[in-house]
C-alpha cells in the first residue's frame, strides 16, 4: 500500500563608475590686471534613482478543481515551474491529491480535471519545483486489433504512429504522455489488445512522435497437466535431467517461459493449473535441460485459526516451525517450498496464516477488504523473516486530515502521543516485516478509497515516513 514516488532538484539563478579634472596660469609687465571671474560651478545633479521594476504578478486563478482540461494546457507546464505557475497555467486550481514525505525529500501530487473519466492532469511537486506531470485522454474503447507478428518485429526508430497505424491497418489507443525531470521531452504510450483481450501491445512514442520502445505481451500458456504430488516433487534433484525429473513427477510439464543465452536454452516447466486455487502448482527452471531450482505452490487456503498479533511478535529468529505452532497456539498453512541447492539445509518454505483466498482480492489488491495475513519464512527449517499485513478498515474511527498530518515529526519515536494520536485517534498497525537485522512498520489512518494516511517506521521505532491521500470526486 505504500506510495512510492521519485523527485529530482533543478535550480537556477542570476550584476557605477565616476571621473573628474583640473586646470593652470602665466606673467608679463604689468598692467592691470583683469580679474578672473570666480566659475560658477555647474551644479551635480540629482541623480533620478532607478525605479525597483514591479514583478508581473502570477494570476490566481479564481476556479478550484474540478475543471475542464486540454492536452495544449499540459503541454505549457514545463518542468521546474513552482505550484503557483502551474495553476496558473492550467487557469485552476489543482486538487491536492496527496503528500509522501521521508528523510529526504517532499512530494506532493495535484489532480486537474472534471472528472477521472474526463482529461486529466497529475503533476508532482517535488521539494517546490514540478517535477513529473502525465496527462490522461478521456477513457475510450479498447482497440480489438493486433499488428501482425512481422511488423511488430520490424518496428524502428523512424517510425511514426501514423506509420505504424497505416502498414498495420489498425489504430491504437492512446493511454497517456508523460515527461519528468529525468526524460528528455514528453512521451505518450498507445495501446493495441486483439479480439480476446489476452494479447496486446504497447508503444511508448517520443516527443516527435516517432517509436522509442515496445512491450508485447503474449497471451499466457494454458496450464493443465497432472496433479503434482508433493511427494514426487521432493524426489527431484538439482542438476538432474528434465527427462529424469519428468518421469518423478509423472507427466509432461508444460513450457511457460523460453529464452536463449549464447544458444543455451533457459526455460520453465510448470505443472497443475493455471492457478493454485483448485489443485497445488509445481514449477521446475532448467537450463540447458538441468533442473537448477523447483519450486512447489500449495493450493490456496484459509487458516483454521489467526495466532494473536501479540504472540506473532514475540517469536524469535531461528527457532523451528514446530516452536512457531507451539508458541502462536495455531498451526499454519504451508503456501510453498523452494530449493535451488541439493543440499537439504537450503530448502526454503513459507508458511501462512489468513482468513481469505486469494482469488478474493481485486486486481491490484494485496489483500481484499478486511483480509489479514501472517507470514513465516524459513531457511533451512529456521525461522528468517516474518510479516503480517491487516487490510482492515476503515484503519481508525477518525478521518485523517491536512493540520493532523503537520503534527506528526519525523525523525521522532512513534510511540508519544502527539504523533500516535496526531489525528485525533489512534492508528492501526497495518504492515510489519522483520528479520534478525532489520524491521519496518506501519500504521495507517482513515480508508484506502477516501481519506488515508500512514506512517513508517524504521527499526528503531522512529518515523521514516509519512503519507497522506484524498479523493477526489468521481
């Protein structure tokens, strides 16, 4: 759930003489002499000061978000510029989407638009300066077309879209352009799906329009094999033949994944189904026909009971799975084996513990809404690493705010009062992960889908990090 953002700093900045002079005289016999009138000296003028020249002021626009927005304004904003000249040039203000700031920096992510399903505009400000905006076209109908294998193995450098879309006689659909403050110019991606929607390509363009990088994803390999048993599974060797470990397992797997190095083949076999809901997953990488890891995925399962979060901390690093069960009062669910060595002491297994199938979180989900998971890793039948993760909300009986995220410092320990209850109730641990050398966790405010915000904590207990997010209308 963490928000993860980048940001870069650009800067820039930009210098009377006097003279003088004076004069002689001479003698002869002696008239009078005729006096020399005393000069009037010609007065110094004043000098006129030069006027401290006005700053054209930045208009402030007098519309608030949500707004009508075009791609013509997006193409304005130009990276470095302060918050007030963006909304100036967008003529609106932005809405303030949310604010990630850690040890090291500050950025901030505003939202332009009617609505998410008109145009819109994001940008990033980062320590003042713009450093990242992307521009979204109104949603559109997804493309049924797909160019042929042959002119997506010929596209080059110098060609445009209106190429592309010509030879293949098929048009993509724009997703969005995107310039930061670490590409040269702006570059707009468009998308091709054929009929079935399992296959697709995407075409990232420059700032001339012209092709720059492509990513072709295939539609995935049906997997429907014989059940794996964890017992033949176990009979596989490191180093054996893939004809040797075919006849463990008990039939043909399936190849998945296929790639050459120096004329060498690297591939996966994998057997089961396509997912590990229904029947346990085996996969086996072999390289140049030598098994050189397995790996073996139990099917999906909820725990028959969730260990108290109190108990899971308290287990130390090294002891066994058994000393786990013993001390949580709660026997978990293997979720997988893993083993790249021949040696036994290597074997790597995770085991968990939770009260959802996978199958119930949406796409893009770690877990669904109200899921809890324990995890335990063990190396060699040792206890390494251990996480937990609580998608329970809302997180809090309050709703964080804007003046409740100033209060909280970072760089100070978690645990007083002004930073646990900064909005105005306490948070809920969300995530934990711990190892023998290291540990990071964090507490979260509010819901995912309205107003949210967390904390990260470092192993000491001190804060790292703090976030904080808002919704705009739909």
């Amino acid at each position: 759930m963490n928000k993860q953002v980048t940001s870069q700093i650009m800067i820039a900045s930009l210098m009377l003489v006097l003279s003088g002079c004076g004069g002689g005289g001479g003698n002869s016999s002696t008239p009078t002499p005729t006096p020399t009138p005393t000069p009037t000296p010609t007065p110094t003028p004043t000098p006129t000061p030069t006027p401290t020249p006005t700053p054209t002021p930045i208009p402030t626009p007098t519309q608030n978000a949500p707004c009508q927005v075009t791609f013509e304004q997006w193409k304005q904003l130009t990276i470095n510029d302060g918050i007030e000249l963006t909304n100036s040039k967008v003529n609106c203000n932005g809405f303030m989407s949310a604010t990630l700031i850690n040890t090291n920096s500050q950025t901030t992510t505003y939202l332009w638009g009617a609505n998410l399903t008109e145009p819109t505009i994001l940008a990033q400000i980062s320590q003042g300066k713009l450093s990242y905006k992307v521009f979204f076209p109104p949603k559109s109908n997804t493309t049924t077309c797909l160019p042929s294998k042959e002119i997506i193995d010929r596209l080059n450098f110098d060609q445009t879209l209106g190429d592309i879309e010509k030879a293949s006689n098929c048009k993509g659909v724009y997703q969005y352009s995107v310039e930061s403050s670490s590409t040269n110019g702006a570059v707009s991606s468009y998308l091709w799906k054929d009929a079935t929607g399992k296959e697709s390509l995407t075409i990232t363009f420059d700032k001339n329009n012209k092709f720059l990088e492509k990513s072709l994803v295939k539609a995935p390999v049906q997997v429907d094999t014989c059940t794996p048993l964890r017992s033949k599974w176990d009979g596989v060797v490191i180093d054996e033949s893939y004809e040797d470990a075919k006849t463990k397992m008990g039939c043909e797997g399936v190849l998945t994944q296929t790639q050459d190095y120096n004329g060498v083949p690297a591939v996966l076999r994998e057997w089961g189904k396509e997912d590990n809901s229904i029947v346990d997953h085996a996969i086996l990488s072999l390289f140049n026909n030598k098994v050189i890891s397995k790996r073996f995925i139990f099917k999906d399962a909820k725990s028959t009971c969730m260990p108290s979060l109190d108990k899971w901390q308290a287990l130390q690093f090294d002891i066994t799975y058994d000393q786990a069960q013993s001390a949580t009062q709660c026997g978990g669910v293997l979720q997988m084996l893993f083993n790249q060595s021949k040696e036994e002491d290597k074997l790597q297994s995770l085991y968990g513990w939770q009260n959802f199938l996978s199958k119930d979180a949406k796409e893009g989900e770690e877990l669904p809404l109200g899921g809890i998971a324990h995890q335990l890793f063990f190396v060699g039948g040792k206890l390494k690493t251990k996480s937990y993760t609580n998608n329970t909300q809302p997180f809090s009986s309050c709703v964080p705010t804007k003046l409740g995220f100033e209060k909280i410092t970072l760089r100070e320990d978690w645990n007083i009062d002004k930073n646990q209850n900064a909005m105005g109730c306490p948070a809920l641990l969300t995530s934990s992960s711990e190892s023998s050398s290291d540990s990071q966790k964090q507490y979260s405010w509010g819901e995912t889908a309205a107003q949210y915000a967390y904390v990260t904590l470092d192993t000491t207990g001190k804060i790292i990090e703090k976030y904080i997010s808002f919704t705009p209308a739909k």
